[in-house]
C-alpha cells in the first residue's frame, strides 16, 4: 500500500458540510492515510477565520477592561466548534478542552499557544469523525530554543511516532519549543506541517487541498479566468511563491523536495479536477505557451550608486552590501553596470532608516552620487522551457513595450529559468495582463 498525506485548508474545514465533505474524500482513496488540517477557514465573505478570532481573543485577555468582549469573542468561537460537533451528530464532548483553552488565555498563555487551538480542536473533531488515531502535533513537530524548527530532531521523532499509527490526524501551523511552550509557524503554516508529515511517513504523495484547482499561470485578480498550470517543478514553484503566488507557503516545499516527494495542489469543492502536480523535474512543457506562470509584488524601492570606474575597485559590491547587512535589511536583486550598481529592497523595511543608509553608503563607498527611488514593483516570468525557446526575453521586452510600459531594471538568471522585471508600480497590472496576452492568448 502506498502512501498519502493530505493536508486540509481553513477554508475546506469551515463547517460541518465541509467536513463532510473531507470524509469523503479521505474515505475514495484508503492510500490516504495521515491528514493535517486547518482551524475552520471563513463561511462566508464577511465571516472571521477561527484563527483571527483566536488572536482577537488573546489581545482581549491583555486588558482587564475587556473582560465582557472577550467572554463574547471566546462564546463565538465555541459556538463554531460546537456548532460543526452537533451538525456533524457526534457524540463528542469537547467543554473540557474548550475550558481548558479559556483559562489558559487568561492565564497569560502565549500568543502562539491561543492561535494554535483552532487546528488542535480541529483535528480532534476530523478524528472523531472519521475514526482516525490523533497525534498531537506538540508532541512530534519541535522547536529549537531559538524559535526555529528544528528539522532533524522533528524527522527522527515524528518517523518513529507515525509508524506505530496505521492512519493519525496530524495538526498542523504548530510545535513545541525545548521549554514546554507552544510555538507556530507563520501564518498558512499548516501547509508546512504537511510537507514535515510527508517527509517523515516517507509518502509516495503528498496532496494539498485548498479551495482552488491547482495554481493559475497569472493572478485571477488581474487576469480574468487564467490558463491552469498543469505541472510545475519545485524551482519554477519556489520562483512563483516568493514573487507572490500564495496557493502555497513557499516554506513548504523543502522538506518534500528533500525527499523527492510530488505534490498535488487540489480543490475540495471540486474533487474531480486533477489539479497542479509540483514535481522535482519535468523535461515536458507547453510548446505553445512556454512559460509557465507570471507573479509579481508592488513595494519595493531602489537604491542605485554611481561612482566613475567603480568596477576597478575591488571589493566594491561586497561593502555596499555590508551597509544594508549592518541595518538587518535583505536586499531582493542587485543590478549593475560599469559604473552604477543597484539593490533593490523592501520600502517597508528600509522606511525608518533610509537617511541612515543613504548615510552609510556615502561614508562606506563616497561615490559620486546615491539616489533612492520608490514606487517599483517586481514581475517574475517563470519557466522550464523558456532555456530551450529561442526569444522568449525578446517576446517579454516587446510586449511590455507594445503597452507603452517602461522597463526600469531587467535581471535573469543564469539558470534562464526566470526573467525578473522592475516596472513603475503604477504600470504592474498593465504588464502583467501584456506578457499574459503575449504568451497565452496569442
């Protein structure tokens, strides 16, 4: 028999027809043998996602003045549970726990504790319902005492307590740390918690069901009914997330892609659709479109420097840096030329502390001039067969320039997997929807 982990959305669990409906799906294919869920996801457009409310709860318990809106907000979030509990016809009594939880919120539990109850209650309902064996994921997802996940450690643990469970529930978004607290990851964490499942049960498959059919090549938000990308590999995957598709957090890749484990990106109200496949390598690709997906992110800002035979100077770039590394800021690309060179990062994270840069930089390197411009946005186009298509940058620069877009910074890599353009924030919607058209719609 071979294995599957599945992993559950927040919003493929919001109710008790949704749970249901995970039954069902867990149930056609007995291969599918350890799930993670998620807290409950929103209901509707105006509801409030468990895990919101959770955080809303915690922040309340701070302030003594609060006491009737947090008795409230908590009510609410029983009412959810408890709501699934009787809809589903379980006979399951879960006011022990949810006493348990109130109590230790007031009682100055951590933030991360509070916020991880909506998985754990979610995954003692779904095991309930489905006659899974729980594990609690503090007990095999750990922490070093630096808050960081301690994947070795996790690995040997976990591997040892799957095997003595024929089909478990595994939480998801959360762990332990060495002192006995719980700890999260970031948010859309459960899909990382999967990833770790898959790994450690060595499986043959690990699927991630969410509330779409896989990944789109383009923001739905910007380009109406995308083209459906059929297969992607971990690096077009990684390139994809970091510049902004969220269909999965891009953390959750690693462990998989370690083990050379596929995963199936697939829709639970849609079970029928085969989905994106995210393999390790794929030789195949559309000949006709080429690429395989375009993301892009508004907000960033560009530091450039000038100095006259700049590139005589040895170690000129390694100090540049060196001024943004001694201020905490990551920089996202560097572009150069002879006698110019150029970081881009984040505005948000340099808006305190721009003068000091500016500052630094002029005492580090004393160039001719630095200049700093905002307002860029970043667009990534993605593709394994872009290295074996001949003119594909020059399809990308055309269009952009058929839509009177200018182009402000171009970096490819080596690899020619990705071509990477800097365009004024304002013109990112128009670029994108120009090289959609260019390389779908033809």
């Amino acid at each position: 028999m071979s294995i599957k982990v599945v992993k559950f959305g927040g919003s493929s669990l919001a109710d008790a027809d949704k749970f249901r409906r995970v039954a069902e799906i867990i149930a056609a294919d007995p291969d599918r043998r350890y799930v993670v869920p998620s807290a409950p996801g929103k209901r509707f457009s105006d509801d409030i996602k468990i895990t919101d409310m959770l955080y809303q709860c915690y922040n309340l318990a701070r302030d003594t003045s609060t006491k009737e809106e947090f008795e409230t907000c908590y009510s609410n979030i029983c009412a959810r549970f408890q709501g699934i509990i009787a809809d589903l016809g379980l006979d399951f009594d879960i006011s022990g726990e949810l006493t348990y939880i109130k109590n230790a919120i007031l009682g100055r539990a951590g933030r991360d504790f509070a916020a991880s109850r909506g998985e754990y209650l979610s995954g003692l309902i779904l095991a309930k319902f489905i006659g899974f064996d729980f594990i609690d994921a503090e007990n095999v997802i750990l922490f070093k005492d630096n808050g960081t996940f301690d994947a070795d450690k996790t690995h040997e643990v976990l591997t040892a307590e799957l095997a003595r469970h024929e089909r478990a529930i595994i939480p998801g978004f959360y762990g332990l740390m060495p002192n006995g607290t719980v700890k999260t990851f970031s948010r859309g964490g459960s899909d990382i918690t999967g990833s770790i499942v898959a790994r450690a049960a060595g499986a043959d498959l690990y699927e991630n069901w969410t509330d779409v059919s896989g990944f789109m090549m383009a923001d739905p938000r910007i380009i109406k009914d995308p083209r459906a990308i059929e297969t992607v590999t971990y690096r077009e995957l990684r390139e994809l997330s970091y510049m902004g598709a969220t269909v999965l957090h891009e953390d959750a890749i690693f462990p998989v892609r370690i083990a050379g484990i596929p995963i199936n990106i697939r829709n639970t109200m849609r079970p029928g659709d085969a989905g994106t496949m995210i393999v390790a390598s794929a030789s195949d690709y559309d000949n006709k479109h080429i690429i395989t997906g375009i993301a892009g992110r508004r907000g960033f800002s560009v530091f450039t420097v000038e100095d006259d035979l700049m590139n005589s100077q040895i170690g000129y770039g390694r100090r540049m840096l060196e001024v943004f590394e001694e201020n905490g800021i990551a920089f996202e690309h560097m572009p150069t030329g002879i006698d110019t060179m150029s970081v881009i990062v984040a505005t948000a994270d340099i808006d305190p502390i721009r003068e000091k840069i500016i500052a630094s930089l002029n005492r580090t390197l004393k160039p001719d001039s630095v200049t700093v411009d905002d307002g860029l946005a970043l667009i990534a186009v993605v593709g394994r067969g872009m290295v074996k298509a001949k003119g594909t940058a020059a399809r990308v620069f055309s269009a952009v320039s058929n839509a009177e877009v200018n182009i402000k910074m171009i970096d490819q890599g080596s690899s020619e997997l990705n071509i990477i353009l800097g365009v004024e924030e304002r013109d990112f919607e128009v670029c994108v929807k120009a090289i959609y058209d260019e390389f779908v719609n033809d």
